[in-house]
C-alpha cells in the first residue's frame, strides 16, 4: 500500500461508494417530498356542470352520502357503486347513505365483481362503455384518490374524469405525522400509488376485458 494511500477501500471503490449514498439520500429526499405531496389534501369539488355517470367507490359511509347527494343536486344522470359485497342490496347500501328519494332508484347500478381499485376501474369502464357515457364523477376517499384517478385514466382513456375527494372525519388532515393510524394509512396509501405509478415498467400491459359488468339495476 502507498504512504499516500489511506487505510480503508481503494479509492475507485470509495469514489462509487459515495456516488451510491449520495443517489441513495437523493433518492430518500425525492420519496419524502413526494410523501409531502401526497399528504396535502386537496381542494373541495366545485365543478358545476353535471357529468354522465357518479361513480362510487366503497370504503365508507361518507362516500355512499356523497355519491347520493350528488344525484339529488343533478350531477350526474346514473350512479354506479363498484366494490360491494356481495348479498348487500341496494335498500342497504342507500340506507347507509342516509336515504334516497324513491326516484334514485332507476338510476343505480351495483359492481359486486371489484375487489380492489384496479378492478374498480375496470368494472366502470365496461358500465361507461355499456351506458354510452363520456363522463363521470368519481367519488373516493381524498388520500385514494390519487390511485384512483391514474387506474381509471389507464381503463378508460378519452373519458373525462372529475375528481370527487371525500374527507373522512376519522383521518387527520393537519399535523398527519402526529397521528399514528392516519401516518400509517397515508404512508400505505403512499407506497400503492408508487406501485400503481412505475406498474407499466415492469409489467406487460394487459388488454382491457369485455365482459358486461355484473350490475343490479332496481327497476
């Protein structure tokens, strides 16, 4: 070893491995901050104009309420709701959203086959196709929203797409760090977006199915 050289790894090995850790933080950084971004709530919907379709997405209350209220104010002509359980009817699932006029009635249909978001958007876009719709609210969740839209815009590209977030009580917008089931939610929530994001890197893109969607219409 030279009298100049120092103790430790060859210098190439030094040189790459500070190259690594200064990617490696870089990277870190880049995470956090897209975190941050995530986090941040977004804005209300205030869009006036009415689309074609509400599409709900389950998951709760407050997005079963919304999805009806918007009916009621004329937003939308049909309203879809992807993801039930199967054996729940619709007079359930309207009495967990607080009630309906009678008239609602003609104008919903249920998704019983979505077990996740994917599958969601793939659901509604057979529904969208099979009502000749070109618009569609679509009510989730805020920090699933992000998800949501880039599942719904990959199945139904050339649909026009408003997002409708929901702000559940029980997830903290302000100081979300501070709460642990609200960080662990959003950090989840985070890590799937990252997933659905960088999905069509690493898997071959797979043609949409045609099958009808499995929907109950009450007359």
């Amino acid at each position: 070893m030279n009298r100049g050289q120092p103790a430790g790894f060859p210098g190439p090995l030094r040189l790459s491995l500070r190259r690594v850790a200064a990617a490696g933080a870089g990277a870190g950084l880049l995470i956090a901050a897209g975190l941050v971004w995530f986090a941040t709530p977004p804005a209300a919907e205030h869009q006036l104009a009415p689309t074609d379709a509400i599409v709900v997405l389950t998951g709760g209350s407050e997005r079963l309420h919304s999805g009806v209220a918007l009916m009621r104010e004329g937003k939308g002509h049909a309203l879809l709701i992807s993801g039930v359980g199967r054996g729940v009817g619709l007079d359930e699932l309207l009495r967990i959203a607080g009630g309906a006029p009678a008239w609602l009635t003609c104008c919903v249909a249920i998704d019983y086959e979505a077990e996740n978001t994917e599958d969601n958007a793939e659901e509604t876009a057979r529904w969208m196709r099979s009502g000749g719709y070109r618009s569609l609210r679509l009510v989730t969740a805020w920090y699933h929203m992000p998800r949501s839209r880039l599942e719904f815009a990959r199945a139904m590209p050339g649909i026009e797409i408003v997002p409708h977030p929901v702000f559940p009580p029980g997830v903290k917008e302000r100081y979300w760090w501070a709460w642990r089931g609200t960080a662990a939610l959003l950090v989840v929530e985070y890590v799937k977006y990252l997933a659905v994001l960088f999905r069509p890197l690493i898997e071959p893109s797979q043609p949409s199915r045609d099958e009808p969607v499995e929907a109950a219409v009450q007359p």
